[in-house]
C-alpha cells in the first residue's frame, strides 16, 4: 500500500506528494511568474523567492527532497561569488577562465531541464480520446478548454497570499487543539461545491482568520484532489485557480467516508 499523502506524526501532519516537482521546476517557476532573463538572473532576487517558498514549504511540513536544500545553498554560493570581486591570480590555480559567471552551470541546468519539460508539456496534451476509449463530442464551455491543473508552487504562492491577506506575523501564533480536522473540513468544502460546482481557489479560505484554520483548508484542498473529489485549473500562471467537484455525489459521500478514519 502507497504512502497516505497526509498523514499524523507527533501531533502534526505531515504532507509526502507522490510526485514531486524539483528544485529546477522551482525555479524555472519563478523566473517565468516574475518575467525574468533566464541568460541573466537577478540571483539576490530569486534567492530570497526561493528561501521564501522554501520556509513555507517546511512550515507545512511538506516532505523535502536534499535536492530543494541543496539547490538553497548553490544559489547562497553563487551569491556569494557574484559579491567578489574578481581575484585574476586565482584563475591560474583553479583553471576557471577568467571573468567566468558564477551563474553559467545554474543557466545550462535550467536551458536543459525547460527543453525536457516543453517536450513533456507538448506530448501530455495531445488527444488521447480514441486510443483506449471513444466519447461522444464534448461540450465544454469554450473558457475551459484551456484550463489545466496548477503547479505546486503555484498552489504555494496562493497560500502565501492568504497569509498575506490575514496577517502573517512573526508566525508565533497559538493554534487552539479544538480546531477543525482535515476531514470535517473536506466535507464542509465539497458541501459548498455541491451548491457552485466550481469556485475560486482563494474563496475557500475566506472566515478563516489564524494560520492553522488556512493550513488545515490547504490540506483538505490536496486530499481531496489525490482522492479524485475535486479539480485544480487555472488558465495560465498569472490567472486565478480554481476548485471544481469532479466527482458523482453519492461517489463522493462514500470516499469521504471512507477517508475520515484516515484523517482523523
């Protein structure tokens, strides 16, 4: 049996995806959403975004991969080195050519994995109706037609925005023991789904005012996406996510039943 995705250690629950986007993806993220040169990274700049999705990472204690740290300590370094001036005795000893930048192997990285994950993109959207099964002709409203599921970070950068919304403090903030469980709150979740089909992503953490109410509605988001009750989609990285029921209401009831000895 897989690892359950949510699970309870020491009083806390911890977050393990199955699939889990790299630390190249992060990056790549950012440099598209804040319209970056790739060929010329600010690094001071994508130093601290990174660090900041990093930190909200860990405090949803979300199971990182040594490669996410790593890559936090490369680009620390590469910052480091673009801080110094340049030494013309030292090339003789290290063998750097002279005047080499220290963001060079970081850009190679990043032109390679883009390459691999354009072509992934370009293959993973091509039809699939007809190679196992035939559906009659779809009907979809010509604005979801574009829609596709949201990245992780996409999804992080959301939540950074409704701590920004209720004040995130100096995150010191006493969560109460009588909080809502994951469970209660996927089902007060798909309730509103069941009466608006399809909300914005943001809406879902509207009346919850602490840290701990915004990351137990984060968690149920996700359980429920990994149990097929609900879709992310957002048309593009700039736009709005949203949430929308994907499953038949009796279905649904029996799976969150099913689930609620899990998350308890």
């Amino acid at each position: 049996m897989s690892e359950q995705p949510i699970r309870a250690v020491d009083g806390q629950y911890v977050v393990s995806l199955q699939v889990f986007e790299g630390p190249l993806d992060m990056l790549l993220y950012l440099i598209r959403k804040h319209e970056l040169d790739i060929f010329d990274i600010p690094i001071a700049f994508i130093t601290q975004k990174y660090l900041e999705v990093l930190n909200l990472m860990q405090e949803l204690n979300l199971d990182l991969a040594s490669e996410f740290i790593e890559m936090a300590a490369q680009l620390v370094y590469i910052k480091s080195r673009m801080m110094l001036p340049v030494d013309p005795t030292a090339d003789e000893d290290a063998g750097d050519e002279p005047g080499t930048d220290p963001r060079e192997e970081l850009v190679r990285a990043l032109l390679e994995y883009q390459k691999y994950k354009t072509a992934a993109e370009a293959l993973a959207a091509l039809p699939q109706a007809g190679r196992d099964t035939f559906t009659p002709p779809q009907t979809a409203l010509p604005e979801e037609r574009d829609l596709a599921p949201p990245g992780l970070f996409a999804l992080m950068e959301a939540l950074q925005q409704v701590f920004a919304r209720i004040g995130a403090g100096d995150g010191t903030q006493e969560i109460s023991v009588t909080r809502i469980s994951i469970s209660a709150r996927i089902s007060q979740i798909y309730d509103a789904l069941r009466l608006r089909k399809r909300m914005p992503f943001l809406e879902l953490f509207d009346g919850y005012a602490t840290r701990g109410d915004v990351v137990i509605t984060f968690l149920a988001i996700l359980e429920m996406t990994k149990l097929g009750l609900t879709l992310l989609q957002q048309a593009g990285p700039d736009t709005e996510i949203h949430i929308t029921a994907a499953a038949d209401e009796d279905i649904a009831a029996k799976i969150i039943a099913d689930s609620n000895g899990e998350l308890e």
